[in-house]
C-alpha cells in the first residue's frame, strides 16, 4: 500500500448493515436496509475504498461465504455494483468467514479486490501460503484482532493465546504485507485509535498496518496518518455523522 486511505467499514448481518458494539452480537446497531445505496453514500463522499465484513460468516451463523443464496452475498452484489459503477471503480475489501481458496476465487470473481483473513489463518495455517502463492500480497490482507494483549478469532470471541507481534512476525515471515489491527475494547466505543500499537507492529514486523477501532474525531485521524501507518478504518463515527468523511479525507 502506498499511500494513507480512509476505509468507511459496511459490516453486514442478515444482509442488513448494522455495527456491533466490541462485536458483542447481543449489542447491535441498524444503519441501513440497503447496502448498495450505503456503498453509493461513502463513494459520493470520495471514499476509494470499502472495508465491507460478512459478520454472520465470522460469527458461524451462515452458510460457506461462497454461496448465492446468503442474504450477504446479495447485499455484498449491491455493493460491488455501485463501486463499479464510478468512473475510476474504487476498491473492496472483504472480510469474515472466509475459509477456502475457492471463496477467495469467488470473491475476486464477484469484483472484490482484497480478502482478508483471519480465523482461517489459525485453524488452516497453510491457507496463508495458498492465498499468497495464488493470488499475490497485494490481493491478501491478514486481520490482527485485540483484546487483553492477545490474539482473538471466532468472530473475536475466543482467544489465541497469541500475542499481536509474535503473530505479526509470523505472517509476516510467511509473506504477508498488509494487516488490520483492531483494538476489540474499543471498537464501536469511540475511544480514540491505539495508535501505539499499531505502530509497534508496524515498526518491529514491517508490516502495513491499518487501524481499527475506536475513531472519534479528525484527531484521530491526523495522529494514524502521521503515524505513517496505512489507513484507517471508520464505522459509527461515520454513521452517526461525528465525522464528516469529506473532511475526513482531507486530514
């Protein structure tokens, strides 16, 4: 990744898009019953790109992410199509439940253009090494959830036992470019980025990082980007318009 970007996040649940709060199920928030004309909003505000996630796929409560006929399949169709539809097409990045190399075929067939994994990577570790070998680093991005110092998977709600950098290292090692790291006791809370965390992963792996969780303010913004990390990902702030995402790209 080259340069900062600003990523309006579309999580999807029942084909809906809502946001979770620290990914607690049980505490849900409805923004939208069309994802398109949500992926329409973002895009008109200048967002060139869109971090979208099946939570149903991460929280096991669908079908494989391949399928046609999963509401979020739908809703993730809607989204593609209004990306394509800008004169330069902006770009879609597609997280959660995602298990097999045949999802990411068929994700990138749908016109996502990055994947990224997360549980997968625990439970089938040699995954990783096909994605990357398959379809390159540029095209594969590896999720760093967070909560108490360690590593979590499952739709975040089992623990790894893992550290964040020792895992960082791992990936990193096996080729990976680009991670997400998301503070989970943040997220949806509006608490302000860990930018130090981040930036320790991004300095003692050199990896890319992008953050995740907690944004609140224009602030926020500022501090991840002149931490010379790689973007930032946005939820409520957006949507509870706290932050305007014009004067977000501006920063």
């Amino acid at each position: 990744m080259s340069s900062f970007t600003i990523y309006p996040a579309i999580d999807l649940r029942g084909g809906r898009v809502v946001r979770l709060i620290q990914g607690d199920p049980s505490k849900q928030r409805l923004y939208s019953t069309g994802p398109g004309a949500t992926a329409e909003h973002w895009l008109q505000a200048g967002a060139r790109w869109l971090h979208v996630v099946d939570l149903d796929g991460a929280l096991d409560e669908s079908e494989d992410a391949g399928s046609t006929e999963r509401p979020n399949r739908n809703a993730l169709e809607k989204i593609v199509k209004a990306t394509l539809a800008r004169d330069i097409p902006a770009g879609i990045q597609f997280g959660g439940g995602i298990r097999s190399i045949s999802q990411i075929r068929s994700l990138f067939a749908l016109g996502v253009r990055r994947s990224v994994l997360g549980t997968a990577v625990f439970e089938t570790p040699e995954l990783l090494g096909e994605a990357l070998s398959t379809f390159g680093p540029d095209r594969i991005a590896v999720a760093i959830d967070v909560r108490d110092g360690q590593v979590r998977v499952g739709g975040w709600r089992r623990t790894t036992g893992t550290e964040p950098l020792e895992f960082a290292r791992t990936v990193a090692a096996a080729g990976v470019r680009l991670v997400i790291y998301t503070e989970i006791s943040r997220d949806g809370l509006q608490r302000g980025i860990d930018v130090e965390a981040c930036l320790r992963i991004s300095e003692k792996s050199g990896l890319t990082v992008i953050a995740s969780g907690g944004a609140a303010s224009l602030e926020d913004i500022s501090r991840v980007r002149a931490a010379g990390l790689g973007g930032l990902i946005m939820g409520r702030a957006l949507y509870e318009k706290q932050i305007d995402l014009k004067e977000a790209l501006q920063c």
